[in-house]
C-alpha cells in the first residue's frame, strides 16, 4: 500500500524538496506552510509528474490552534500518516535585546511547540498501527550555543534533545524517529532570518536544498537517530562534545558578526 507523508514547511528550501523526493518514491503527500499558491502549484507539479495524491492545506503554524486543524483535516479526508516530517522553522539574525519579541515569540511557538503538538498528535496513530516514522528538522546549529542567534540555536538544540529522547522511547513500537541536522543550505531561510549581514552566509559554499533533502529522506529510511549533512558538519558537530565550551561560544559569534 502506498505511504503518505504529512511535511511542514513545504512551499520552499528543503521542505518543498523533501516534497519532491518523497514523490519520486512513490510517497502520497499532505503539504502545508501559509503560502497557498505555492503549495497548489507544487501540488500540480506532482502529481503531474508522479503517481501520487498531493493534499495541502494552508497554516500558520505558530498558531496554537494550527497543529489541531492539521490533524482533523487528515482525519476527515482520512489519510493515515506513515511519515510526519516537521520541517518549518524560522531564524533570526541579532543581538537578543535588539531582536522584535514578536519574530522571537512566533519562533519558539514555530521551532519548538507546532514540531512538539504535531508529534504527540500523530505519534498515537503510528505506535497503534505499530508503524511510523518522524523526521524533525534539526541544525548543526543544535551542538553549541549561538551568539547572535541565541534563540534560533537554543530551539534546535531543543529539537535535537526531543528527538533522541523520543526515538529511544518509541523504538520498542517499530516507530523511528530522525533528526536532521543540515550545515548552512541554500534556501529562503538566510533572508527570512536576516542573516545577509552575517559572515557565515559568505563562508562556505552551501549545498542546495535538493542535495540536503535526498540525504535527509535515506537517513529517515534508514532509521538514523541524528543525521548531520556533510563531512565538515559531521566532524564539528563530534569535535563540540570535547572542545571547552566558552571557546567554542566565542568562535561562534566570531563566525556570526556583521561582515
Ligand atoms: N537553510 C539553512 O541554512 C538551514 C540550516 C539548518 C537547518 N535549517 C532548518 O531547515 C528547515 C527548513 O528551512 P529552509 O532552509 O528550507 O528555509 P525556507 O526556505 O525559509 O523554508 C521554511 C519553510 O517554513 C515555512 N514556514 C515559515 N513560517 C511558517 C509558519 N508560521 N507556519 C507554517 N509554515 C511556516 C515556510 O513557508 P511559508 O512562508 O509559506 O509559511 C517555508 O515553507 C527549518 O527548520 C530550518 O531551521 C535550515
């Protein structure tokens, strides 16, 4: 029977990939993120071009009633998810104190609560089916502090630390749970997050969304419990677990200052 997957954040960068991918795989979709013409335009696209269903449905996931209507529209078209991918985020680039508390707020409700509502709506489902996996969108940005965008590092390392905590507890109920942690990826994200100032968008050259979403897609499949993207990436994300901490949270806002 064909799977479906539910993916957040998919009218752009690596969720509107992810999307992609999964069709190619022969995945039916739920897509959803604000921007409606979007999503109808990749849902044409697909099925277009695969055998698939493409549902969307469009939300503002920052809003605390969002993953609830999420989850009753698959219910009504009775769509049973086998893959939830939450995906959507946002970042943003400054000093904490200079940072507009509205951008921070819908951050924390986006990054941390929508990824944690969605999970605990959908994960029931998936142990009772004794079938499921979850794939949360995580950074590198998770392994270390980060000044200039302590709030944003502070959610993924939250996304991070739920997601192998939940993947142990899940694993007895043939449920996998992945967290993907890509380096900096071309997408909207460094414009969203105002990060054009920042040396770190100059520093390396980036992958594309698309290169980043297939790794993403084989480390779920696999059952990764925490896929870093990239040999560099990988070797830094390791290298935090013993390099002093002060040093590293200096390095880093080295990296993040204004060019
Ligand atoms: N690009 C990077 O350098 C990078 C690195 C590490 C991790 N990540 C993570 O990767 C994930 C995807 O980001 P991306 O790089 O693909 O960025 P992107 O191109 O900006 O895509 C972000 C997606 O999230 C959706 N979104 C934003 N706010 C939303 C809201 N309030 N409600 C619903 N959907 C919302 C956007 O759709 P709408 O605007 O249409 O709502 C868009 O589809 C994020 O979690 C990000 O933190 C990105």
């Amino acid at each position: 029977m064909q799977q479906t997957s539910l993916i957040t954040g998919a009218s752009s960068g690596i969720g509107l990939e992810l999307a992609r991918v999964m069709a190619r795989n022969g995945i039916n979709l739920v897509l959803t993120a604000r921007r409606e013409e979007r999503l109808n335009q990749l849902k044409k696209e697909l099925e277009n071009q695969y055998s698939v269903r493409v549902h969307f449905i469009p939300l503002d996931l920052a809003k605390p009633e969002s993953p609830q209507q999420l989850y009753n529209f698959c219910q009504k078209e009775e769509l049973n998810i086998d893959i939830l991918i939450n995906n959507a985020g946002i970042g943003d680039y400054g000093l904490f104190q200079k940072n507009e508390w509205e951008k921070t707020a819908t951050m924390i409700d986006l990054n941390m609560k929508s990824l944690t509502h969605l999970t605990r709506l959908f994960l029931p489902d998936m142990i009772q089916r004794k079938n499921g996996r979850i794939m949360n969108v995580a950074s590198t940005a998770s392994f270390q502090p980060g000044p200039l965008m302590s709030v944003y590092y502070a959610t993924k390392h939250y996304v991070l630390a739920f997601s192998e905590a939940l993947a142990n507890e899940v694993a007895e109920h043939n449920v996998t749970v992945t967290a993907l942690c890509p380096g900096p990826t071309k997408s909207e994200f460094q414009e969203t997050a105002n990060m054009q100032k920042s040396k770190l968008v100059d520093r390396l050259p980036m992958p594309d969304s698309a290169e980043v979403a297939e790794y993403g897609y084989r480390a779920m499949v696999n059952g990764k419990r925490v896929a870093v993207h990239g040999v560099m990436n990988k070797i830094m994300a390791k290298a935090m677990s013993f390099l002093p901490r002060c040093w590293v949270t200096a390095t880093v806002r080295k990296i993040q200052e204004r060019k």
